[in-house]
C-alpha cells in the first residue's frame, strides 16, 4: 500500500491530522471530483437531463457495491443513509405480540430507539445477549437464548463506541441454524473490514457512504437476500419502489430497489460508487492489515500515558480507539484535540445505554484510524493529549 500516494490523493490530510473516521473519513480527489463533476452537470444542463446522461456511472455503483459486500446487483438499495437503511429493513418485518428480538449490549442508540418501539407497538420482547470475557457477544449465549417466539437476531458488527469486532460470521451459523432473520448493521465495518454477506449469512446488512467507505455524505445502502424479497414488503412505497397497476392496485419492485425513493441524491450515489470500487481496487484485507496495525499501534502509545485508560474490548479488533484521560472531560479533550487541528469524537452514554452504563462510562474519546494516517499523526495526537490529574 503507497500510503504516501494515498495520501496525496486526500486533500483533507494536507492541513490537518484526521482521526475521524468512523464518524466521517475524508474523501479521495477522485471520489470529491466524481460528486463535483455530476453537480456542476445539473446545474448546466439540469438534474433530470443531467442523471440521464450518468446512466452508465449511476449504475455502476450497484455493481460496485455488489462486490464490495459479496452480493447480487439486484440485492443493492442506494438509499439516504445507513440508519434510514437499517430502519427500511428492521420497519419492513412483521411481528406479533410475544414475538422476541435478541441484540447486542453494544447495540447503537437509533437502533435500540427502533427495537424499544416495535416493543410498545406490538408487545414483543427485546433481548440483549450477554457479553462474553473478552466484551463481545457470547455466541453461546445467544444459541442457548433461542426459542421458538424469536424472530429476529439483529447485531451490530462494530460498534460506535469501541474498537471490538462482534463475531458476525459465528452469530450468522446461529441464525441460520435456527431459521431465524438475521439483521447485521455494518455501518463502522464496510469499508476497514473484508465483507462477504454468504459467508456472514445475514439476511439484511445495511451500511453508511460516509465513515470507512470514504464515500459523501447523505448516501449509504441496503443489502437483500434474494430470499427476502418474498417475506418482506418496505414500509413505505412510492412510484419508483412500486408500480401502480390498477386504480384499485400495485405492484412491488421484484429487486432491493422496492426499499428505495424516487428523489435520490445523484451527485452522492456516483460518488459512493467511485469510493466502493476504491475500496475493492485497494483490498479490503489489506485495508484491514493496515487499519487495524494502526489502531493498535495507537493503544500501545495510550497505555504509556500516565492516567490514560484505553476502553476498547473483543477478541478481535479494529479501526476504532476510545480512551479516557484522568482529570478531564472526554468532550474537553476533544475539544483541545481540535484547536490544534487534530480530529476526533466522543461517544456519550446515550448512545449506547446498554453498554457504557453498566462500565460507569459517561463518554469516551474516540480516535477512529484510516490507512491514510500515519504514526508521525499519532504521535502528533498523543504529544497533544493534556497531563492526566492526579488525585490524592
């Protein structure tokens, strides 16, 4: 991997050390010009005449994202984002009152909000499995939860606030074992981890353009198994998910296209095509390799630190670094980071009730490393960290 070349081909690292990515990484020149070039089209020709005239490019963003994941081009939604594709899948199943959903202590707020709904709408029971040691979910723990009432496991691979890997290929066998719906939100994985929907056996995975993927903002995708699409209808149609056949009838999309709209975000989805097809031409494992040496290469400097507590937990681990430093704030450090032109986040416990609650997290700062990063970069970051406060 040329990082340096990389590198070159990010403007955003020219001016700044950029350690965001799992909120939103930077995008390549190539990706920036791809949604320029489209957006400079409408405006002197139009957007209608001018999506006519992408076809081939909009198109290939199908193809592009089918191979990124392991999918059929047909099994592809392009929709707004990561959580109106997670919501297009989760709102599109059927349950009844004592039906059971099991998910992850890890599991993000916006998903959780989801689950806590269906519950109060329907009277179903929402289930988080246990950890095992090492803090990921317990695969024996969730096979021994299994009964005949549940009808969804719902997971999210890598969660916001840590750098842990859920084992989404051994939660996978459990699902299919059992028949039972399989939902894998992917939106930190795709993009610093290798992706492959038959080998996980999910039935429905969702994902973001904007974090690992390197792709604009306001674009992500869903991913139907073929299956699926008879069990399954959207929560909401329009005239492009459905064909009105009749005044008194319509007829679904027979693709992953019945979970999208009509009005559509030209400019991104040609840019999120460019950034799967980047991604793939790169290497997902090599990607991985990188990211993943980074990430830890970044713990290790951390635990120097007098008073600096690394967060992270899993046996396997990624891209994402959450730390505390004694003494102050986490959004107080963040906010230090950012003077000095060093990027990062923080993750506050309403984002993940069910699991940084029961750590006594309040919040973490969240340092989120991509290949193009550098250990000059981290060294700049750790160097720029305040004094822990020692208290006697």
């Amino acid at each position: 991997m040329d990082v340096e070349a990389l590198r070159a081909d990010t403007p955003g690292c020219a001016d700044r050390v950029h350690l965001n990515n799992a909120g939103a990484a930077l995008m390549s020149r190539q990706t920036l010009e791809a949604v320029t070039s489209h957006l400079e089209l409408e405006a002197e020709i139009g957007g209608y005449e001018a999506a006519a005239e992408a076809t081939d490019k909009i198109e290939h963003t199908y193809d592009a994202l089918s191979r990124l994941v392991g999918a059929e081009r047909d099994e592809i939604a392009v929709v707004e984002n990561a959580t109106r594709a997670w919501d297009m899948a989760f709102y599109s199943l059927p349950f009844q009152e004592g039906d059971r959903i099991l998910t992850a202590r890890a599991e993000y707020a916006s998903n959780a909000i989801a689950f806590l709904q269906t519950a109060r709408r329907y009277g179903v029971s929402v289930e988080t499995v246990p950890d095992d040691e090492s803090g990921q979910l317990s695969v024996s723990a969730l096979r021994d939860m299994i009964d005949e009432r549940v009808k969804l496991i719902a997971v999210t691979h890598v969660p916001t606030q840590g750098g842990l890997v859920n084992p989404a290929v051994d939660i996978g066998r459990v699902a299919r074992d059992f028949g039972i719906t399989y939902l894998l939100d992917a939106c930190q994985s795709v993009g610093q981890i290798p992706i492959d929907v038959a080998e996980i056996g999910c039935d429905l995975l969702t994902a973001t353009g904007r974090k690992y993927l390197r792709g604009p903002r306001g674009t992500g995708f869903l991913y139907c198994a073929r299956p699926m699409f008879e069990r399954i209808e959207p929560p909401f149609l329009d005239l492009h998910a459905a064909t009105w056949t009749s005044p008194h009838s319509y007829q679904v999309r027979a693709d992953a296209r019945r979970f999208e709209n009509w009005e559509t975000y030209y400019a991104g989805k040609i840019g999120l095509g460019v950034a799967a097809s980047a991604a793939v031409d790169l290497g997902l494992d090599a990607i991985e390799v990188r990211v993943t040496d980074l990430a830890e290469s970044l713990r290790q400097r951390l635990r120097t630190r007098p008073g600096v507590l690394v967060h992270d937990q899993g046996q396997r681990r990624c891209g994402i670094v959450t730390f505390t430093v004694d003494g102050h704030d986490p959004r107080r450090v963040a906010d230090l980071l950012h003077a000095q032109k060093i990027n990062v986040s923080v993750s506050i416990a309403d984002y993940a009730r069910w699991d940084l609650q029961p750590r006594g997290l309040d919040a973490v700062v969240r340092a989120s490393v991509h290949y193009y990063n550098t250990d000059d970069e981290l060294d700049r970051m750790c160097d720029a960290l305040p004094s822990a406060v020692v208290h006697r």
